[in-house]
C-alpha cells in the first residue's frame, strides 16, 4: 500500500516557521558571471558520484566537478559489500552492478598467504561469506551478495547514472575556494578550468565536500581531525599479467607474498597481490620497510619488474601499467558539516583499504545524507534534521578508521610467526625452518601462526563491522522504548564478525524475504522500504496504524508506504522471519526511514485509531524536526 501525497514544492506546515529552504535563488542575487546551481559536489569519486546519484533519485539536479582528468585511472577500491549495495539498490544499480564484479567461490573464495603466487603456500583463510559456516550469516543479512568491483567500473556507472538524474560533470575543474554570504545563506564558490586555467564562480546553497583524503572543502572549511600516528606508506604497482594457469589451485582474491628466506629490496619488504580483473590484471601492493623514504631512494622502473617478477614467482610475463603511493592514515573529523557544507568519504574518514571500508562508507555516508537534504530542500523537513547527518555517521567513520587500522596491526602476530620481523636474513630463515620441525619450539611457532591466521577473520569475515551501525538522535525516536539499546547473540560477544538483525530504532532494517499467499517472485523488506519514502509495516490487527499513516502522509505532505505482514495480509511472511526479528506484536507498527533505518516501533495497535495518528504525528514531527509546527 502506497500513501504518497507529497509534491515538489514546500508545504505549509513548515512554511509557516520559516523553513523556506526551496526557493529558487533569483538571477538578482547572482553577480552576472557566476553560475547558478542548488547542489555542487566538488569530488567525482564513489562519495561525490553516488551523492549526485541519490540526489537525482529525488529528483534534485546540480554540478559535480573534479579535479581528476576523468574517473579513476587505477582501481583502488574493490570489495564492495551488502550495506553499500543495498543503498545503489534502491536505485536499481544492483543488477548491473552485480553483472560488472566478479563474485562466489571462483573469485572470492579466499585469502592466502605464500611464498610467491607460483610457489608454497604458508596458509589460506576462506572470505567475504565463503566460509561454510559463515554462509548463512551473509545470505540472511541481506538480498544483496559482496563482489570485487574495482573503482575504474564502479566509477564510469555512477558517474553516468548522475549525468542521467540531471547532474553536470566537470572534470579537470578544481575548487579554489568558498565564501558563505551571511545575508542569504548562499555559498559563492571560485573554481578553475585546468584545461585553459579560467577561474569562475558557481553560487550554490549546498556545497559538499566528497575530494577526497587532501579535500581542499575540509582544509578551507578548517574541520577538527583527529589524527593518529599513521603505520607508513604503500606502493601499489598496477600489473597486466596473465596468472589464470595458477589460480585453478589458488582461488581467491588476496594473496599476502612474503619471502623471509630471501633478501628482499627496502621498498618491498613483503605485499598482498590483488585481483583486480581475473585472471590478466593484478594490483602488487608492496610495504616498505619501517623508515624508508621513497623521496631519498625512488626504485627504477626495472627494479619494481624484478620484484614484481620475484612476487609471481615463475616466469609469467608481467608489464607494469601503473605506480602510485599512498599513506597508511588513521584520520577521522570530528563532525562532518557547517551550515549547508557537507563532507563525506575519504574526506572525513582516511585509512587503509582493510576490512574493504573505505568506499563502502562513502556510499553510505551519501545515501545517508541525500534524503534529508531532499526533504529539507522540499520543505518537508526542518533544516534541524540536517545537523543528524554529522551526528549519525561520525561516529561510523570513527569506528570505520579504528577497525581498518586495527586490522593492519592483526597481520603483525601473522609476520612474527612466518619470521618477517626479524632483521638478518639468516634469523629468518632458521624460524622458517623451525616451523617444519617436530619440537616444541615448532610446535609453539605454528600454534601462533595458526591463532594469528583465523583471527584476521575479523577483516575477511567483519560482517557485525559492515552491518551494525546504529544511530541515535533526533533523527530516531527512541521515548517508546523501555531499555536502551543493547547488542544481541553473537554480536555481544564478538561485533566485528557477527550481525544480529533487530528493529530496535536506529538499527538497519532486517531483510527478510516476503511473498503473495499465491507465490510469485519473492521481494525483500529491503525493497518494499526506501526508495525516497518513510515505510510503516504492520500486521494482522494493525489496520489503525494503515489509516493513521495515510492521514499523516496527507497532513505532513510527507511519503508513506504501508504494508502489512503476515497471515494473508499484502505480504507473506513465507519462512516466519519477520515475526522472529521484527520486535512488536501482529498489530504494532516498525516505521522505517527512507535510509532503510528503523525510526521507531510500536509493540502493538493503540486502542483507539486517533491515538495512533496522534502518536505517528509526535513521532514524524520529532523526526523531521518539526516538533512544534501545526
């Protein structure tokens, strides 16, 4: 059941206390040779591209520039999983998307660790929901599955998408710097055209900043960071090589190379080589050793061949395409917005690429942030209910930076054990061999690489890390509840590995596959909720809060879709999971956020229908910031 009366323009409830935000900026207010727009996104990456592209499914058009000469020319980000598919779901980017990675036991099956990619094999782990006894983790957590797309195809697909919702893009276009005028709230921005070095103005009444971890929004803007020793640098060496006649044996798409029976170049110490397209083009990701500096002793180009050659480890030809360096950070701002400025991605949350966050979180920061600026924009919703979006994923990217981090410094007990830390090469090879031997010593040495190996399941499998974020605020209406929230099952006792669904507000919406009492294609609560609208799901008895949702749809001119689940009902609940997660009785009411979060749950039906509306008008005013509106 859809209850949708909203239009594009403002409504009175919220006209009426000055939250006029929608307004056209008029050409008197423009100087003549600055361009007009209501959104600008500087950064053309996974943040700022999925951003134009959930503006766009609003119906929201502006300008997104980027320094870059076009989208990205080497594929940093890969692994992508369920939560930030479930937001490119919603604007039926999944199946394309899906088609385009690679994915499964042949691709993604494990993590190893070896000598060389030819050669012995020290360990292997399975990953990304490969694990037998994980399986069922990952398939009841979400519709969608994880796959390897590297950021060169991710890119290309969002950029094109937004070009289509009615966002321009400029590349090779840099932001010189900003100004807000204090009497209209608008944000006069100086950009440049690198191509023939012309300055220009855009004024905007957004700004967001999605530039990634140098954002010159962030710097200009003066964002508190806060900042922890960084774990050094990284040189990812792009490789065209054809190692199809290896994989059979070796599936996967990490393989961490270390040789410590060998010499080994200052520059590669050790490295993971990374699928990026199988089985021809890899990413040799090589970590110096400690102290070494790139400016005092840069590699010749035949050096990287040799080692690069020394990594595959038999005599496949390999041509290097590409070489870049990257640093190990551990940043995070301390709020991620002033006024109308927004900044998101690597901007605000810099760390290394482990546990596969980076733009995973990006995605999610802009799905989160794009339906509160629409419904701001439209007049729906109190400026007040933008200020959540700093309070709601700051402490995600706080807890994103901690995690990547963290799981660098799980690989160290895996070096120790395999002999890497030590400095003499003879040393390294005599606990190399000590791991072969049939004494104590041996026996310690492979107990310890074995505890060491299993526990970096925490990256390959951290599930609970990519699916338990909880928010709390204004945005989530929580005055209902009797306990505050508290973690269930296995994520108490481990929430980097495992994801308990619940409906508690502020957590994700569970998925639970739905059906007709005469079977069709079966959809998901994932599907039925999002999509630009609040959702309400109810039950048998709970046909007062169906009524009460369209009369506030209609009052407030905000979206509503109603379904009800159970016993023939509008949906089936086919496999009694919904009943089993959904935390109220038949007849109580699981509201649902446009971001596919829980707002706010009601254990049952109120007994008299009025007290329903009254109470989902309390909750839909709190939530959208209008609290004292009439």
């Amino acid at each position: 059941m859809a209850i949708n009366s909203h239009s594009s323009e403002p409504v009175a409830p919220f006209l009426s206390n000055n939250f006029d935000t929608s307004r056209n900026i008029r050409p008197s207010e423009v100087e003549s040779h600055a361009v007009d727009t209501e959104f600008l996104i500087v950064g053309a990456g996974p943040a700022g591209a999925s951003l134009a592209c959930f503006l766009g499914s609003h119906g929201l058009k502006g300008i997104m520039i980027s320094s870059a000469p076009g989208t990205a020319n080497t594929p940093r980000a890969h692994i992508t999983n369920m939560a930030a598919l479930e937001c490119l779901r919603d604007i039926g980017l999944y199946e394309e998307l899906e088609k385009l990675g690679s994915t499964g036991q042949d691709h993604m099956q494990h993590t190893r660790w070896c000598h060389s990619m030819a050669g012995e094999e020290y360990a292997r782990l399975h990953s990304w929901g490969n694990d037998p006894r994980r399986k069922g983790d990952y398939e009841t957590a979400s519709p969608c599955q994880p796959f390897d797309l590297p950021q060169t195809v991710l890119e290309p697909v969002l950029v094109r998408h937004a070009a289509l919702k009615g966002f321009k893009c400029r590349f090779d276009t840099s932001l010189v710097s900003f100004v807000t005028e204090e009497k209209t709230g608008l944000i006069t921005v100086t950009v440049r055209d690198e191509i023939s070095k012309h300055e220009y103005q855009v004024r905007t009444r957004y700004l967001f900043g999605t530039d990634g971890a140098r954002s010159q929004v962030v710097k200009q803007l003066n964002l508190p960071l806060a900042v922890k020793p960084g774990q050094g640098i990284a040189i990812n060496v792009l490789v065209k090589a054809d190692l199809s006649h290896l994989v059979k044996n070796r599936t996967g798409n990490l393989h961490w190379v270390m040789q410590p029976d060998r010499e080994h170049p200052n520059f590669g110490w050790m490295g993971i080589v990374r699928m990026v397209k199988p089985w021809n083009e890899w990413m040799f990701i090589l970590f110096p050793e400690r102290g070494y500096d790139r400016s005092q002793n840069k590699p010749s180009k035949e050096e990287y061949e040799k080692r690069v050659q020394e990594f595959i480890g038999d005599d496949t030809p390999a041509e290097i395409l590409d070489i870049s360096t990257w640093y190990i950070n551990e940043i995070v701002a301390e709020k991620y917005s002033e006024g109308n400025i927004f900044c998101l991605g690597d901007a605000v949350h810099r760390h290394p690429p482990l546990n596969g966050l980076g733009s995973n979180t990006c995605i999610q920061d802009a799905f989160n942030l794009a339906w509160k600026i629409a419904y701001v924009h439209k007049g729906l919703a109190s400026p007040s209910l933008l200020s959540t979006y700093s309070s709601e994923r700051q402490p995600v990217g706080h807890a994103v930076i901690t995690r990547a981090n963290q799981a660098l410094r799980d690989h160290h007990p895996v070096w120790e054990a395999l002999g890497m830390l030590a400095t003499d090469v003879s040393e390294r090879k005599q606990i190399l061999e000590e791991l072969r031997g049939a004494t104590s010593q041996g026996s310690e040495r492979r107990r310890a690489l074995r505890t060491a190996i299993k526990h970096t399941s925490h990256e390959f499998h951290g599930l609970g890390i990519e699916m338990n974020q909880h928010y709390d605020g204004q945005g989530i209406y929580t005055a209902d509840e009797a306990q505050p929230f508290a973690r269930s099952g296995q994520a108490v006792e481990d929430p980097v590995l495992y994801h308990e669904p619940n409906t508690y507000p502020g957590s994700r919406l569970p998925h639970v596959w739905l059906n007709k009492a005469t079977p069709e294609e079966p959809v998901s609560t994932i599907d039925l909720a999002g999509h630009g609208s609040f959702t309400l799901f109810t039950g048998i008895g709970g046909g007062a809060w169906k009524e009460a949702a369209g009369v506030i749809a209609e009052k407030l001119n905000v979206p509503i879709q109603v379904y009800s689940i159970g016993f023939r009902q509008d949906w089936e609940d086919v496999y009694f999971e919904w009943e089993s997660l959904r935390g109220v009785e038949e007849s109580g009411a699981v509201l649902v956020r446009p971001d596919r979060f829980v707002a706010w749950r009601a254990t049952t039906v109120l007994q008299v229908s009025e007290a329903c509306s009254d109470k989902l008008l309390t909750v839909m005013r709190s939530i959208l910031g209008c609290e004292d509106s009439q």
